[in-house]
C-alpha cells in the first residue's frame, strides 16, 4: 500500500517577479497540491494549480502598487514570498451601494448621485452600451436605487423617480411612453422609506408598514386584489391590501414578497414554479400568502421564478423555481416550500436574480450558487451549474451584494466595486464586453 504524504508548501520563485494588477503569476515552488490556497496581502486570488511545482495565478483586482507578500497555504503549512505590484489598477473609489438589474448595475456615489454600466436603462436596447459607470443625469441627494429588467428607480426625499423601459407602466408616471434620458417622478408617492424593482414592476415601502406597487399586474403582483386596468398593467401606485407592518419588500418576475416586522414573509402574484413558497397557491393568488417556515427573517431578495431570506442564526432560505440549481438545494427540484442551503451560516445578506443567487457570510467572504454558463460563480472551475454555495475568487470584506440575470456584484472595502460572471453587454463595468473567468474590479 502507497501512504501518501501532504507536504508543506514552498514558494521559491516567481517566472517575473513583478507586474500590475490583473497581471499573470506564475509561483514555482515545491508541495502544491489542490488544496493549497494562494493569496496576495491576505486577499484571495484567482489561481490554478498546474502541477505540485507550479500554480499560475492572477494579481487581485484591488492590490495596491508596491512589495506584497504572495503566500501558499494548506493543512500542513504556510509559505511567503515578496512580489512587486508595479501599478494598481483605477476603480470606483467612491460607491455606497450597488444594484444589478437585467444586463447592467448602478451604483450610489458621494453626494447622493448615481452611476449605472452595461446595458443601462434608457439607452436602446443592444446600442448603449456603457462600458464603464456613467453619471444619471437628473439625480441627487438619493439614498437607495432599485434595478428591474429594463428601468430602475430611485429613492429621494421620501420620493421615487424611475426611468428607462415603460411598456407596462413600470414607471408610474401615469403613461406608457419610454424615459431614455432624465428619471420621472411616481405619482402618489410620498414618505418612501425602501424601493424595489422586478421584472416590469415596482414597489415602494411607506413609512409605517403600508406598500405601494405600479407597473404590470397580470398575476395580481401589485397586491391591490385585480389583474391591473383590463390590460394587466398600473400606470400609477396602487396599495397592496393587506400589508401593515412590512419592513421590506421584494419585487419578482410577476410577483411580489414583504418581510413583515414579525420576522415573517408574505408574497403574492404568479404562483408558478413555487415562487410564492406556499404549497396551497393555485396559479396565481390576489392576496398574501404567508411563506412558510421562515421566521426571524433579517433580509429577503427575489429573483426570476425563486425568492430567499436570510433568517435566525444567518442561515438562507430559498423557494421556487430550481432548473440550476439556484436554490443552493443540493439539487435541482422545484421547492414549493423554503429549503434551507446547506453550508451558508452567520449570512448578513442575500441577492436573487435570474437563475443564480448570492450570500455574504458572517466573515463578509462571498458565496454564489445555481448558474455558472458565463462564471457567474466567480469560480470557472466550479460545476455549471452549481445547486452548492461556491466562494467566487479574490472576492472579500464584502457588505453589499447584487444579483442580475447573469451576473453579480458585490461592493467591499474601500467603497469599490467587484462584479463577475456574464460581460456580453460591459455588465461587468471593466471596460470591456468579453469573457472574464474571474471577479473584476469596477473601473471609475
């Protein structure tokens, strides 16, 4: 019988012993093996391990230019040598927040002001592209934003203005007319205390516990008990019946969820694929319906046909719609109700999009689960898909997370901005629209 033996890492020497950030490295050394770790001044890298001798690796997008220490680390020791960064590479030093939508994500900035990349709401489809964040024109002294498929909105003053594709009365300015270029304001909208925005419609929390939804309704997902005017739609806020006490509300693909003060969660609208997490649910349901097995929740997000929560003790839970695993299940079954994702513990936060779903941990690392076709994990080793958490690469002290249809964001120390996974539309806002394997930082 062979006894293999794990040996400790050495680090001897790098091929070049400096370059810039997003630069390649590759550390030759003695000892490597899949389970060695490598980071650059304690911050995760992007890496591959090539053989026992060799790992080849990429300078974290967030390094600072100077000497850093590069360390291997596995179950049997630790190894450092100093590598020379020889430029840091320009970021977004001055987010506050960050929202992802449909193919684009927008950031607050100082001063109240907004920045939006990729296929930002507005701009004709497939031919605005904006390869690196660009100012809103019109905004200031906002506090929150939300992101839908093709509009966003923001929060001012108790107020919302929203702006982009209003088809389906999205907007809430009392007409179907598009806003390509300045944010509209709501009608009827006042002490707004949290927004957000779904596929084609939004909501608006009022101070005291009371919500108020617009846009489409053709599965009842405004909450005001009908299917909108005879043509599925709402071109101004109506209230949703029955909701007193919510803290939160989370706006879907064609339905609706409240946290409520109670540490409970009701959703209503399109009850298909299980997204409204009650069993009893027919088609659709005109009124809330309590979700349940979810208490103390402290965060609620909702995607394309599934929704989460993180509840009592940082754990997540997750309902509805599963093809790709994007209810971190383990599998890929549809739950009618909350499932809880296995190794997801001390959460602080929770981000649902298309077919992909996103977590900060207690210790403000990252982990993403369901779909990895365009490394929407943050990890292009990982299985595509995943239904298991996967900790995207280079990726930490993470305090804000967002989700889109393929890719996701995540703002962390120093007020920047990193986003991963689908780039095909500069979603990604790194300056480009290519494959990217790994998290990118977000240019200025």
């Amino acid at each position: 019988m062979v006894l293999l033996v794990a040996c400790q890492p050495d680090v001897t020497s790098f091929a070049d012993t400096s370059g810039p950030v997003g630069s390649s490295v590759v550390i030759t050394g003695t000892g490597f093996t899949h389970a060695t770790r490598v980071t650059f001044n304690g911050a995760p890298a992007a890496y591959t391990v090539t053989n026992d001798r060799s790992i080849a690796a990429v300078v974290p997008p967030l390094s600072t230019a100077g000497p850093i220490s590069v360390t291997a680390t596995n179950l049997t020791g630790v190894s450092s040598t100093a590598y020379n960064v020889t430029g840091g590479g320009p970021t977004l030093t001055s987010a506050s927040s960050i929202v992802s939508g449909g193919d684009y994500s927008c950031s607050l900035v100082t001063g109240g002001a907004a920045k939006c990349w990729g296929d930002v709401p507005g701009a004709l489809p497939g031919s605005g592209l904006r390869l690196t964040p660009s100012d809103v024109a019109g905004l200031s002294g906002v506090t929150q934003l939300a992101a839908g498929a093709e509009f966003a909105c923001a929060l001012a003053s108790g107020g919302v203005s929203c702006w982009g594709y209003n088809s389906y009365g999205a907007l809430g300015n009392g007409t179907l007319t598009d806003s390509e270029t300045n944010p509209t304001p709501v009608a009827g909208v006042a002490n707004a205390t949290q927004i957000s925005a779904g596929w084609a419609h939004a909501c608006a929390l009022i101070s005291g516990g009371t919500i108020k939804c617009w846009g489409a309704d053709s599965s009842g997902q405004l909450g005001d008990q009908t299917d909108g005017d005879g043509n599925g739609v709402r071109l101004a806020p109506v209230s949703v019946v029955g909701i007193t006490n919510a803290v939160q509300v989370a706006a879907g693909v064609d339905f609706t969820c409240a946290r409520l003060a109670t540490g409970t969660v009701e959703c209503w609208g399109n009850s298909s694929d299980g997204r409204l997490g009650s069993p009893t649910a027919g088609g659709f349901s005109l009124v809330p319906l309590v979700v349940p097995g979810v208490t103390g929740a402290t965060d609620l997000s909702t995607g394309g046909s599934h929704a989460c929560a993180v509840v009592t003790g940082g754990q997540v839970m997750c309902w509805g719609g599963n093809y790709l695993g994007q209810l971190g299940a383990g599998n890929t079954d549809v739950q009618t109700q909350p499932v809880t994702v296995a190794g997801i513990s001390g959460a602080t936060a929770v981000a649902a999009g298309g077919v992909l779903t996103c977590a900060i941990r207690g210790d403000a690392s990252v982990a993403c689960w369901g779909s990895n076709t365009a490394h929407e994990l943050g990890d292009w080793r990982a299985a595509d898909p995943s239904p298991s958490p996967v900790t995207p690469l280079g990726v930490a002290g993470a305090s804000r997370i967002s989700v889109g249809s393929g890719h996701a964001c995540a703002l962390v120390t120093g007020s920047h901005v990193m986003c991963w996974g689908d780039d095909i539309n500069a979603q990604l806002g790194s300056g480009g629209n290519f494959e990217r394997w790994q998290p990118v930082a977000v240019l200025p």
